[in-house]
C-alpha cells in the first residue's frame, strides 16, 4: 500500500524584496493490493474402490486498487518584503551549553490565491479482485496437476470540477529569532507570524450559473498567530513543525440589496429539492435508524420518519415560490409567481445574501435532525411511549430471565409521566379541557411485552386503571408459548403483534399505586428509585389526551393550543392547516398528511429554540470556530449542548438540578443523553457538509435505550 505525489513547488525572487511562489499537486498515485493467503493440507480415502488421495496446495484472494488523482489543488503566493529591521546577535550560556540568539524584525505582505476541489479535478480509479488456487495432489494411481485464476480489473472513471477559487491579502509582522546551541551541530529556529489578513472565496459555481449572490462565499478579517519551530543537525536538512498559537476571524461581508432577494440563499424550492437528491438515501437507510426489539437486534430504517417528508415540511413552511408548466419536448418552464405565502415559522435558513446562509442554514438543521433522532427516530414511533417504569414486587412468570427484576408502567401515562401533568400545562393559547374526547395512539414500542399505545378517555369508559406487567403472559400463555399472536387477541388492551404483557387493574391489585410507590425495588441494574408519596399516577384517564406527538414530541394543552392557532384552525383560511383543530384532534399530527408530525416539531423548534436569546449567534460561532469542517474540535460541542438543553429541559444549561420552574421529582434534573444527542447532531452535519465518518463511527441514532426497561422518547420539559 503506497502512495506516490507529484507536486512541484516553485520559488522565485523578483528583485526589491518580492518572492513569488508556486506549489501544485499535478497529481498523485495510490495503489493498494491486499493479499490473504493460506497453506493447507487434505486427505481423502475411497471406500467404494480402494483409493487413497492426498493433496496440498495454497490458495489466495487478493484486490488490487489504483486511484490517479490530477490537478487536485494549486496556490500562488506572492510575498512583498515591507521593511527588514537590523539584525541584532546575542551569546549567553545555559549552565554549561553556549547559547547565539539572533534576533531581526520584519514586516511583510502577502497577496495569495488557491484553486481547489473536493476531491480533485480529474480522479482515474481502478479497482479489481480475484482469487488463486495452486495445489498438487497426489494419487493412487498417482496424478499431479496445478490450477491458478488470474484476477479480474474493472475500471472507473470520476470528474470533478473546480470548486471554489480562494484569495487572502495578508499583512503580517515577522519577528524572527533562531537559536544555536553547540553551532554546527543542533539549531532551533522560531519564527512568529502575527498580523491581520482578510480572506474571501469565490464559488464557481455560482459564477457559471449567474447567482451573483452566492459569488462570494463571505469576506473575513483575520487575525492569526503562528510560529514555525526548526530543529536541524548539520547531517540532514531538518524537521519543521508549524504551531497555531491563536487564530480569529469577523465577517466582514456586506452586498447592495438591489442586487439580492430578500429572501436567504437557501429558501427556494431547488434548494429543498437537491437536498432531497443528495442526502435522501444516506438519512433514510444510514442515518434515520430505530433500535432494534431487543438489544441484540441491529438498528433499522425507521419506517415512521423519512427524510423527504422533512424536506417537504420546510417546503409547506417556506410557501411555494415556483410554478412549473411543463412544455413537453420544448422543456420546463418555471414562473416566480407566490402561490401560497410563506409561514412565520418557517426554520431559519440563514441570514439574507450571502453563502453563508447555506452554512448557517445547514449547521441549524444538523441540531434539530440531531434532536429528533434521539427524541423519536430511535424508537420509530409518533407517540409518546409508555416509559414510565416502576421497579416494584409485582408478579413475575417463573420463565422470566432471572436477571430481570419485575416492574410495571402505570396505564394512565397518558395524562403524564414522572409525575408530570400534561393537561396542567397551561397558557393564554392553551387548548381548552374537554373530558369527554376519548383517543387511542398510532405507535407504541415493540419489544416483547411492550405496554399499549397510550390513550385517553371519560372515567366513565376508563375507570380502576392499574398497571402494565411486562413479564405476565397473557391469559392461557405459559412460558414457551409467548409469540404466539392467538394468545393475547382477546386481551383487554390488545395491539397488533402482541405476545405478552397483561393490564393488572386495581381490582385484582389493590395495592397500587400507594403501597408500591412507598416501596419500591431494585432495578435489573441494582439501582433504587427514591419512594414517592406525592404526584401519583391516576386510575382513570380523563382529560389525558395531550401525550407527546411527532418528531419533538409537541406535549401539553398550551403547546398543542399554540399549533393549532398558528398553523391549524384556529389561524384562520391562511394557516397552513385551515381544517385541522389540533385542539379536538391532537392525534393529527400521528395520523394526518406524512410532512405533519416534522411540522410539529419544526414549529416548536422555531418558537423554542431559535428564538431563545443567543441562539443565532451559537450557530455563527459554530461556523467561525471551524466546526463545519472539523467538528471534532472542543469548542463544536457547545451548540448542541445549549440545544439539547433547550429542548429537554427548557434552558441551554440545567445543569443537575434542571431549569428554573422545573417540576421537582419530575424534570428537576440534567437533560436526558446530551452527549447521545451532540453524536447525533454531529452526525447529521458530517452528512449534510458531505465530511467522512468520524473514525470510530459517531453511533448511529438507534444504538440507545433498552427493550424491555422502557423509551425515553417523550414528555420532554422543553416541549411539555
């Protein structure tokens, strides 16, 4: 495996203190063989006629890889010598070493300009695999005989254009100081660089599509500080090391708004439309991944939320700006005509004229993405599970896994978990109570003995409510026999697939709730829940219609009465949906148009988090600390802390005893998986600014929570 570059670098001096350089990559070479081998030996002997066969031989697989890259970058650096201030020679000793210390100040100017691309300009690549087989046998009677299959290549082709054109003016002051101990011998060299440059870029693919707006990809002010640290011997030509002491850039970037629409550079319907087309198949099939029905099992695809209903929703929100009338063979013609105007909650996609709203915008949807795969994604589910679980000395089948200790989860979770009440969350624009509505979820978790959707109803309907025990079989089941879909159908509480898990209702078990709450167990992993006295879960649920729904779980009479005035009925024949009442109907958002339940979530994504003080100016230190290329780095994690904050508990930093107002015994406590929500988000953004997998994998969205121990998809502080 080697790599062979060619890329000349060229100096000149122009007299009166210029120097021009050149250095290209005219291209570069990688092959790659790899080669796996093995020695064996056999023996076979005939029964049905006496014959005795031996035979050794090796036998190879092997692939073979070849990559010819040309053109792949080049700069021109041009570099004025300003003024060269005298130089001045110190000697001293360190103990018994001599030290020289030159020191000589200078002031230069540099204008440069660098081409480069993606991945090169002009890429050749040849692939091939094979396998070999030479062997000698011997028999009786005696044959000798060899074999061997040559590989087979197979090439490719890749293009690529030019991408981007940069240019930097630079002025800096160089304070040269070299170090000598034992002359001759070691030499150290220090060369500091410290001075303001200002840097732009130019797209060119904006030039070639006459987007004028998008020529220039900002202009930046910079002030940097560097040193280039030597250490030589008089037998080689040295090791040179460049350190970044400080670095820090403003943007700088302002255009004549008669030239540019008022609009952000990436809120046209092409935009949403290219998303779709480059990033559609890596979210839905590597990135949008629910966990599995136990731990063993692998994530796979959600089947709830697909990456083209989000982009659709941006596109409801952001109104239609284009009407296409197709022209058969003469083409298609687009007319700018608005015929539907653009929502108030639309996401921010950037500030207006500039590409680097495209960054803003891209780096916002990586942190809502980021929430939405670990508020719902992972669990593949519309609804708000029922995680609510209960460590207590409930009946448990004698086939159970020993190491699972029985728990329950009440069946009034629907009017809120952790001792939450979500029909108490209440504002101006809160849905009004209504006891009477009665609704039964859409989605629910789907291990083995996963407790039912959640649902509400009068107490007339639903009174004497107990608990879910996951680990009683159904009724006439018995250890071996749960998976078998016949023996729960006529369970009260039933679901699709059911094959274990019973409703126990206060009437077979009149300790609950008091005497398990006061007396709770430890769990499968040893932990003790705290005993809880107050904020018990209900026997009836009435009025317990307001469980989370959608991608960021929209939980509460005042959130679901903010939707529904802004985006539903009550908005008027304007709103985005003039004929659902979110009000009388929350379940909408599960089982309305596909793009709703990303609409729900987008909306309070866009009351919550982006208008929350501060946010905008996250994001724009996001970009200017270079995250959007490295977002390894360790200031990249911040934004998404403060949003995950913002969304579980209501604040960009809740620390360990949750928000102001937060409910004790409830949310009063750190927001839930933050550094599960930064890899998610981050793995979104790698995807979305087309960078590599970070090494070692980011995680996928559905490699957390457990099976049977319950979801933690819902009823978030932030929403609820």
């Amino acid at each position: 495996d080697f790599t062979y570059e060619v890329a000349p670098k060229k100096n000149s001096t122009l007299g009166d203190g210029t120097e021009s350089e050149f250095s290209g990559q005219i291209g570069s070479v990688d092959v790659k063989v790899d080669v796996r081998s093995d020695i064996y030996v056999s023996m076979k002997v005939s029964l049905k006629s006496p014959q005795l066969k031996a035979e050794a031989g090796w036998r190879a697989s092997y692939s073979a890889g070849f990559d010819l890259t040309l053109f792949g970058q080049s700069e021109f650096t041009l570099t004025k010598n300003l003024w060269e201030g005298p130089k001045k020679g110190f000697k001293f000793f360190i103990g018994p070493v001599p030290v020289l210390l030159d020191v000589q100040p200078k002031i230069d100017g540099k204008f440069s300009v660098k081409t480069s691309s993606e991945n090169g300009v002009a890429k050749l690549s040849v692939g091939g695999k094979g396998g070999g087989h030479a062997s000698v046998t011997a028999e009786v009677p005696p044959k000798l005989y060899t074999s061997f299959k040559e590989p087979d290549f197979a090439p490719s082709f890749k293009f690529e254009k030019l991408s981007k054109i940069e240019f930097t003016i630079g002025l800096s002051l160089v304070p040269s100081v070299e170090v000598k101990l034992y002359e001759g011998a070691v030499k150290g060299t220090l060369s500091l660089t410290i001075g303001p440059q200002l840097d732009t870029t130019i797209s060119t693919d904006a030039i070639f599509s006459g987007k004028t707006c998008d020529i220039f990809d900002g202009l930046d002010v910079s002030i940097a500080a560097s040193c280039d640290v030597e250490v030589g011997t008089s037998f080689d030509e040295g090791l040179k090391k460049n350190l970044n002491l400080f670095e820090k850039s403003w943007p700088l970037f302002e255009v004549d708004g008669t030239k540019c629409p008022n609009t952000s550079t990436c809120s046209g319907n092409d935009f949403f439309d290219n998303m779709v087309k480059d990033f559609g198949d890596t979210f839905n099939s590597e990135i949008f991944l629910a966990q599995g029905a136990s731990p063993s099992d692998p994530p796979f695809p959600s089947t709830v939320y697909k990456f083209e209903d989000f982009v659709n929703a941006l596109k409801n929100l952001n109104g239609s700006d284009k009407v296409s009338i197709d022209l058969g063979f003469l083409g298609e013609f687009k007319l700018n005509i608005p015929v539907r105007p653009r929502s108030p909650f639309q996401m921010w996609m950037g500030e207006k004229c500039g590409s680097r709203a495209k960054r803003q915008a891209l780096v916002n949807i990586a942190a809502f993405l980021g929430q939405a795969m670990r508020e719902t994604i992972i669990y593949d589910a519309c609804d708000e599970n029922n995680w609510d679980l209960w460590n207590a000395d409930i009946y448990k089948e004698p086939g159970s896994p020993a190491e699972i200790q029985p728990a329950f989860y009440p069946m009034s979770s629907s009017c809120g978990q952790l001792g939450q009440s979500y029909e108490d969350y209440d504002c101006e624009d809160a849905c009004p109570k209504n006891p009477s509505m009665e609704i039964t979820g859409s989605t629910n978790a789907d291990w083995i003995g996963a407790p039912p959707p959640l649902f509400c109803g009068p107490k007339s309907k639903f009174d004497g409510l107990g608990y879910w025990n996951p680990l009683k079989f159904c009724q006439g089941g018995s250890a071996g026999t749960e998976g078998k879909e016949a023996s729960c159908k006529d369970q009260p509480f039933y679901y699709e697939d059911q094959t274990a898990g019973v409703h126990i209702p206060i009437s077979e078990d009149s300790q609950y709730p008091e005497w398990y709450y006061a007396n709770p167990i430890p769990g499968s992993d040893g932990a003790m829940q705290s005993p809880r006295f107050d904020n018990l879960p209900r026997t009836e649920v009435e009025g317990c219609c307001w469980w989370g729904r959608g991608v960021i779980q929209t939980t509460g009479r005042c959130n679901f009465g903010k939707l529904n005035k802004n985006i539903g009925t009550g908005g008027g024949a304007t709103a985005l949906y003039p004929n659902i009442d979110f009000c009388n109907n929350p379940q909408s958002i599960c089982d309305g148009p596909s793009d709703l339940k990303w609409i729900a979530g987008i909306f309070f994504w866009v009351t919550e988090v982006e208008k929350f003080d501060g946010y905008k100016g996250w994001v724009d230190d996001f970009i200017d600390a270079g995250c959007t290329e490295n977002p390894d780095l360790a200031e990249c994690d911040t934004l998404f802390k403060y949003a995950s904050g913002i969304v579980n508990r209501g604040c960009p930093d809740p620390g360990d005893t949750g928000c102001p107002g937060c409910i004790p015994g409830a949310t009063c406590d750190p927001a839930h998986n933050i550094p599960e929500r930064i890899a998610a988000s981050k793995q979104a953004l790698r995807a979305l600014f087309n960078l590599p997998p970070r090494s070692g994998g980011e995680g996928s969205s559905g490699g957390g929570g457990g099976g049977s121990a319950g979801t933690c998809g819902g009823g978030n502080r932030g929403n609820g």
